[in-house]
RNA sequence: GCCCGAGUGGCGGAAUGGUAGACGCGAUGGACUCAAAAUCCAUUGUCCCUUAAAGACGUGUGGGUUCGAUUCCCACCUCGGGCACCA
C-alpha cells in the first residue's frame, strides 16, 4: 500500500469524531492535565498558516500528555464578539450574527483539516446567550462587591453597607445618595473620568486598545474626553496582579510587559499650601524625589485636575479657558507629540508655597501632566527631571541644581546619584538616603506620607457598539440598578440598522426596558467574554453556576496555555483580575488562571518581487536589476516556484501585464524575496487548507514544528515541505512495501533497540522543553536507521507509532489498527525506557592536546573517569602528540571529552 | 530615552562550557530510466591547492575569564519586540 494522506486523514477524522476519542470526562481516579489555546475571533478572512503554530505545537503537548496517562482537557471555542463584524455590518447591513456563524464554520473545517485533539462537546462561544449569561452574572458579582484594603480582597458590598451603618455614615441618606456612596467602592463601577474616545468607532476605548494615540482596531486618532462609564477597578489588585506574577511560569519578557504595564513607583505624597486671590487651600502632589524638594521652582496642574478651577486667579481665566479649550481638541497623538520644545501651558495666577523653604512659587497648567496618574498635580523640579527642563526653558522659570557638580547648563540631571547640595538639612547626604531622610521628615512634620502608585488604570469597561454582552443594568429614577439574576441571559436585542447615528446602537432596540424602566444601552467590550472562557470550558453546560465546584475542583486552572504576545497587557491582565475576583469570592479554587504560559513566534510570509523597468511594461530578472532604474512590485507568490517567475501564469494574473516584456538572466526569470508580515496585500499568504489538499495535515504539522522553536518567529517558505514530505513516507515504509505489510513478529536486533531507545530518551526531554523542531530530527534519524537495518520487528515498529503519533496522528492511528488495535492510538501506553540499552552503551571520546582535537578512544559509558584517563595514557597515539612536553592535567568529562593539557 | 530578546553557511535552524554548522531545504555530481518524475548514493562554511593529505581562518565587532567560549563577563554595533511626558 502507498502512503495516501488524503484517505488516510478523511478516514481517521472522521474515525475520532464518531468514537467520541477526543471527548474529557472528569476522572478522579486520574492526574489532569489542561492545555489550552488562546481562542480565535473568527474574521472573514479565514486562517492562513501562521493561526495554526501554536495550536498545532499545543496539541502535540495534549497527546503526548495523553499517551502520559494523564487525563487531558484541550478545548476549543470563538471570541465571537468584536468590532470587525459589527463594522461589516454597518457596511452590508448583515447581522453580525450571520457573519460570525458562517465564519466560524468556515473556522471550524479548517481546524478540523488539521486535525487537533479538542474536545468539541465543550466548545463555547462567547457570543451565545448561554454563554454571555456568565459573562453578564460576573458583572453582577462584580457590581456588587468592594475591594475591602483591610482583608485585602473583594467582598460583598453589604458587608461595606454593614461597615457604613456602624461608622453612622448610611442611615438618612437619600437612595441616590447611598447609591452615589457605593458607586466609588463598587468593583463594577460607573464613573466619570477622562476616557481614550474614538469618534470613528464612535466609542470610548481601554487603554490597551490604543496605541501610539490611535485604536488598535483600525488607526483611527482617540482624543481624551470626560464622560460617566462602567469601568472594573482593577487597579485595586494592582499590587496582587504584580507579587503573584513571581510564582508563574512565563517568559520574563512577558512578565516585565506585565511588570511596566502594572508600573510599581514609590515615592510620597506632600501637601502643599496654596494661595490664590488671597484665598488658601492645600493640595496633595506624588514625587518619587522627595529629595529634590528644595529645587522646586514652579508647580503643574493638569489640566482636565478637578483643582485647575480652584487654582484659577480671576485675572487669568480667559487665558486658561483658552488653553483648556485648545488642549481638549488634541488627540492623543497630538498631544504626545509636544515634547521638549513644543511643550505648551498657561499660568494659573496662583502660587504654591514650598513646605519645606516656605518660598512662594508659581503654578502652570500643562498637559505633560497627566490627570490619571499621581494626583494630577505635580511639584517641578527643573534641575533634576527632563520633562520640568524642557518646561522651564521653554517658560523661562528658574533652574536649581542640588546635587553637587552636576550641570544643567545644557539638560537636566535625572539620575539618582551624587551628594545633595542646596538643600538645607539634606546636604552632604548621597540622594538615596536623602530620599529616605526627606520622606520621613516629611511624615514627621505632617506635610505627607510614603504612597505607591501604580500606572495600571481602572479598565473602561462600556463600549458604545452592538455587538458585545448588554449590560444586565436598569436605570430606576436614575439609579443603576442590577437585574435580577434570575433575569439573566439578558439577550442582545434585535435593531433595524446598524449605521451610525451618533447615539448607542441600544438606544434605537423596541423596548429595551426592563419593568418600564429603561436599560443600559452599552455593550461590553471584547475582553469581557475572554476574560473566564478557560472556566466555562470546565463545565460548558452548567446552567446553574459559571463552572460547579467539583469540575473546577478537579480541571483547577490551565497547566499549559499557549497564544500570541499581543495579549500581554490586554487579555491576559484582565483574565488574571478576574479570576482573582471570583477568586475573593469563593467561586474558583485557584488564585492564578494559567500556570504555565508559551507565547508561539508568528509565521512570516515569504514574498516575491518581479522588478519593473520604470515607465515601461518590461521586467528584468532581479539578478540583472542593478543595471536598470526599476520598480519593484509584489508578485503573487503562487505565480512562483523556487524563486522562478512562471512567465505565462504572471502575464495572465492581471490585464495590466498581459503584454509584459521580460529580460531574463539564463532563460529565467529569478524573482527578489523578501521576509514580511503575511498578508493578503503582500500576495504572500499560504492557506493550511491548500497545503493539506497538496501535502497532507501530518505534512503540514510536522513542517510547522520542523520550520524551528515554537516561541519564535521565522517565514513559511513551502519549499521546504518537501523534506518532511520525503520523511513520511520512509516511515510509511518501514511499514508497508506495496501490498505487504511488512511487520513480524521477529526479534529486534540490539542495534534496532538502540535506536528506538535513543528516541524515547530524546523525546521525552524535548516535548517537555517544546523542542519540537529537534524531536523531529531525531525521527528522520532514526527512521533512517531503522531502514538502513531492514527492521521490521513489532517490538520496534509498534512503539515507533506511538512515539510519533503526537506529530503526526493520522498516518499513526492507521498504522496502529494495520498493526492489529482496536482503539485508538492515542490510548496507547507510552513507550517504556529500558535503561539497559543506554547502559550497554559505547562512547566515543574526543581526545583533545591544549583544547585541539587529535584522535578518538572508544569506552564503555560506564567507565569512570579514571578508567578513562587511564586508558589514554596508555594509548599509543598520546605519545605522539606529547613529543617531550610534560601532560599538567587531564581533564575527563563524562560522556563528553578528554582534555590533555601539554606544557 | 528606558526595559527585554536576538545576531551562527545560499536559506530555516542545531549545539547553553567540551569534535561548531545536527536535521532539513537548496545546489552540484552520479545511479536507475528511451526520457521525465519519483527514488537512491556522494559532495556541499571560507581560504590555500590541479587534486588529495595536511593546514589556517570561521558563530555581529573589540576585549576578558578558562586547559577549552557560539555558550560566561565587560564595552560597542545592528536587528526585532515592549514601554514611553507615569513626576
């Protein structure tokens, strides 16, 4: 029999689905194990072959998991809800419903082209009313719970109301009143602060979502505006998202994303007296150099501060108006632009007195301070912080140095270090120390207080779109009120059009009220459904709790997930915070969602380029390019093979060169190549159906692996495939030849065993590691020398199957049931070590004079290093390379060399 | 600017202190064939050389540690990623 991958593969897949093989039931008896992958959204425009890596590289770990023993869960659903079909919508009037399904099922055959091991009874997907149920109960849980500082946790908000009511601060006050109260310690909260808005989407986005002061989704410019929003107080578990990232198992570059985007600073807050019109009022500014406090010159408000009102002298009003007013209408970009020279403010006609000298100095409204961060307000110090520098200059404001010899004729002086100077009681002291001395005379005088900030902000948790979770929320005489749960799902309602009309799509749904009342008309944003996908996968069809306390008992968090980085500061922020959340509340048993994280590199396209002589229609060979003034142009990379533009194919891909002239070098024309992004408008995108269709899923999913590490980055280049192509069907082989199966029941050989024993020693070691690319190799190896030994005994053959079947499960399940089984392959034990083998083995040592290689000495593995040293001494050819010098040592590494040192 | 990560043949990559370039692609030569495909065999870092033996050089650059460095340390260069008025 031939190796056909095409009946192979339909016959296998559809094996698995009848028999249930994949399907996870709970186990006790059995040790778990949860692999997971960062669910797609389903885009129209399908997987090409970079989607499929890291799953491909994650069901590898499951099966090999598997055949461990372990009882293995590796799901698979849709983040269904998003932007993108909502904006196609809008432009072809389609329910995002529609687009999303057909998606989807276009997702869905070609995952199962490939042939992953999910368990598809627990597929989920977010946009499902019986899904977002969960999504919307834990907004509930959410709204009614606190961040209690004491216990250091969430808990439910009537134990606050409790608290409230002892500290005589709740009875006699209005319903809106207790309900204004606790809307500044609810988790999920509606709040009024300054919001990233995007006029194009039409919505407020979180910060995550825009990068560079323009949406990810889209580039659209984001300007900063006030308005009332939900949002999740998740920087109440900043410092807990920050100490429990210690305990994971992911990248540091991961962990340090996480770390600045968490952004731990310590410094102090210091109150500040301030006199304007002849009235006085403190205020509160952060500094993490206390120290520097003798060198403030002036102090800067931002200027969307609740203080810039205050603060205002009634004879520069106009004047600060007019800045306000300019600065609103920046966008982000805009604003992130004005640095050093192009910095902008106004002066406030007030005065700030310096705690500490008692000195009157001048307070600025600028937007290089940001109203989220801190107070708002800062001291500055010109001498000692770039951005006050740059201002001071920029305003002509005076410039005091306190560290001894510094300059800041040119810049200022930023760093850490030196003796301070100027500085009263703080001179002579290196600036660390002075840092500790000033924050606790600070304390000690009253004036501040040691205080941590951290730059996470509260997550913007409303979206002004329709395709997302509605909000189970109703206004009562304006008073947010939670739906009951027993209301719950509360479904996405029907509207007539999705065209923008500059009020939320919501607004316009037929009675969206709930007992008269109306109902909130935002959506949740994207990350609301990702955010405890990995514990609906647990129980997916509970219709009494999120996952019930046996199954997530049992699965507990995720051993092993595997997705993209560009969830760092996103997704994978939010997960954490939300479990921890259910966490506080008893509704899951783990404080950590994902034990153990692996981020997989993307799939570079490999582009092609015909060059253009310009202001003609002829292409010269890029090997002759350099002689002519060209242009160069994308090609389609299917017009290419092995870098040879197939000239007839390219001048029927577009009218336009249909008439096109060649100047070939040889007979061919060799196309440039280069290594980009794939994507469709580079005509570089390889589809994983089309190289199922030409090569096989086994092909491609070993190819994938083979290309190189998991976690990095490298270009799909097709050409390669071929090698592994070639592998196969040597495997196949040892197998079948023609129509005889070749497997008997005959005695291995000790050199057969060996390199059966070598495999499983190496695999093993490297599938832990996510070594795909050299577990590989190490089959092409062996598989060749199997065949070179002629081997067909079942002792080898029928382990060989198992070993690769992670890799490549189709050809493997049929050579499992041509061997005889019934099952499936993936209950196979795995492959016992005989260490006996690895015992009876021979090394070949290296023997090396001053580091430089001579000659080999073959020794038993067992030898010890005497033995070994022992027995070079001895060998004739040592003498040789001494020639009279005398040996200072001889270094024996074990396994490895032998190092003579001559002197 | 700050913080990570990476630089190895024509290409993807292997080796984390011990024979640099495993394995694969591509290339060259050969076998089989009327021929092609497929398959198999051999060669394939650079230089010197007719060839071979032998040798020298060689992991971004320059230093250092070591009997021995792609691997560890210091400085620099280049590329990739992240953060960036966060006081």
């Amino acid at each position: 029999m031939d190796y056909d991958f095409k009946s192979i593969e339909a016959k296998w897949q559809s094996w698995w689905a009848e028999h249930k093989t994949y399907r996870a039931v709970e186990d006790p008896s059995r040790p778990k194990f949860y692999v997971l992958d960062m669910f797609p959204y389903p885009s129209g425009a399908g997987l090409h072959v970079g989607h499929p890596l890291g799953y491909i590289a994650s069901d590898i770990f499951s099966r090999y998991k598997r055949l461990r023993g372990f009882n293995v869960l590796h799901p698979m659903g849709y983040d269904a809800f998003g932007l993108p079909a909502e904006q196609y919508a809008i432009q072809t009037g389609q329910h995002p419903e529609k687009t999303t399904t057909v998606n989807i099922a276009r997702y869905r055959s070609q995952l199962d082209r490939i042939g992953f091991s999910y368990d598809w009874e627990r597929e989920v997907r977010t946009c499902d009313p019986a899904y977002y149920k969960w999504t919307q109960w834990a907004f509930l849980k959410m709204f009614d719970s606190w961040y209690d500082p004491v216990q250091d946790k969430a808990r439910p908000i009537s134990k606050l109301i409790e608290k409230f009511k002892k500290e005589g601060r709740w009875d006699g006050l209005s319903e809106q009143e207790q309900s204004d109260l606790l809307m500044q310690y609810r988790i999920a909260y509606q709040g009024e602060t300054s919001v990233n808005w995007c006029e194009e989407l039409g919505t407020v986005l979180a910060n995550d979502e825009v990068k560079d002061g323009v949406s990810v989704r889209g580039g659209f410019p984001v300007v900063q505006k006030k308005m009332k929003q939900w949002q999740l107080r998740v920087s109440a578990y900043a410092s807990r998202l920050l100490d429990s990232l210690e305990s994971l198992d992911w990248s540091d570059s991961l962990k340090e994303m996480q770390r600045n985007w968490i952004g731990r600073s310590e410094g102090a807050e210091v109150e500040f007296d301030t006199v304007c019109d002849g009235v006085h009022r403190q205020i509160t500014i952060f500094t993490t150099r206390v120290d520097t406090i003798f060198g403030v010159t002036f102090m800067v408000l931002a200027p969307e501060s609740e203080l810039v009102p205050q603060l205002t002298a009634a004879a520069n009003k106009a004047e600060v108006e007019e800045y306000l007013a300019a600065s609103r209408k920046k966008t982000e970009r805009e604003r992130m632009a004005q640095t050093g020279k192009n910095v902008t403010g106004v002066f406030s006609g007030s005065y700030g007195i310096n705690p500490l000298t008692g000195e009157q100095i001048p307070i600025w409204i600028s937007d290089y301070v940001l109203a989220g961060y801190g107070t708002g307000a800062i001291m500055a110090v010109p001498a000692h912080d770039s951005r006050d520098y740059a201002f001071a200059r920029k305003f002509d404001l005076p410039i005091i140095p306190i560290i001894e010899g510094c300059d800041v004729s040119e810049e200022s002086f930023d760093a850490k270090e030196g003796k301070m100077c100027n500085s009263g009681f703080l001179n002579g002291l290196d600036v660390k120390e002075a840092i500790e001395k000033a924050k606790d005379y600070v304390e000690a005088k009253g004036i501040g207080r040691r205080k941590v900030n951290y730059r996470l902000r509260d997550a913007i948790f409303s979206r002004q779109r329709y395709w997302g979770e509605p909000f189970p929320v109703y206004y009562k005489d304006g008073i947010a009120t939670p739906l009951p749960e027993s209301e719950l799902p509360l479904c996405l309602p029907a509207i007539d059009s999705f065209k923008p009309t500059g009020e939320a799509p919501l607004a316009r749904a037929k009675d969206w009220t709930y007992e008269g009342y109306p109902i909130e008309t935002s959506t949740m944003p994207g990350f609301a459904g990702s955010s405890a996908y990995y514990l609906r996968y647990m129980d997916p069809h509970n219709d009494e709790a999120l996952v019930s306390p046996e199954a997530n008992g049992y699965w507990r968090s995720v051993d092993l997930y595997v997705g993209g980085t560009e969830h760092a500061t996103g997704h994978l922020i939010y997960s954490r915070f939300w479990n921890k959340f259910l966490y506080d509340l008893g509704y899951v048993c783990e404080d950590e969602p994902f034990r153990k994280l692996v981020n997989q590199g993307m799939i570079q396209g490999r582009s092609n380029f015909v060059y253009r002589i310009k202001g003609t229609n002829t292409f010269v060979s890029s090997t002759l390019k350099d002689s002519y003034d060209t242009t160069e142009i994308h090609v389609d990379i299917s017009l290419v093979h092995n870098d040879r533009l197939d000239l007839e194919a390219f001048k029927a891909w577009r009218p336009e060169f249909a008439d096109a002239e060649f100047i070939l070098d040889d007979g061919e024309y060799v196309c440039g190549w280069a290594v980009e992004k794939m994507s469709k408008s580079m005509y570089n995108v390889v589809n994983p159906d089309e190289v199922c269709d030409n090569y096989g899923a086994d092909t491609l999913r070993l190819y994938e692996m083979f290309l190189g590490p998991v976690e990095q980055s490298k270009p799909w280049d097709t050409k390669g495939i071929d090698g592994v192509v070639r592998f196969l069907r040597k495997f196949w082989r040892l197998y079948w030849d023609r129509e005889e199966f070749l497997v008997k029941d005959t005695e291995p050989s000790p050199a057969e065993l060996k390199v059966l024993h070598k495999l499983i020693a190496k695999e093993q070691e490297d599938i832990e590691n996510f070594s795909y690319n050299t577990t590989i190799s190490a089959f092409m190896i062996a598989v060749g020398e199997l065949a070179s030994l002629g081997t067909v005994s079942r002792a080898i053959l029928e382990p060989l199957a198992v070993l690769l079947c992670p890799f490549a499960p189709h050809v493997c399940e049929e050579l499992w049931h041509a061997l005889g089984h019934e099952g499936s392959v993936c209950d196979a034990p795995w492959p016992e070590y005989v260490a006996a083998y690895a015992a009876d083995d021979t090394v070949t040592y290296p023997v090396q004079f001053n580091g430089k290689m001579r000659f080999t000495v073959d020794m038993p593995r067992s030898a010890s290093p005497a033995e070994v040293e022992a027995a070079v001494r001895s060998n004739a050819q040592t003498d040789k390379y001494v020639a009279g010098m005398n040996i200072v040592k001889v270094i024996v590494v074990p396994g490895r060399i032998i190092n003579i040192v001559l002197k």
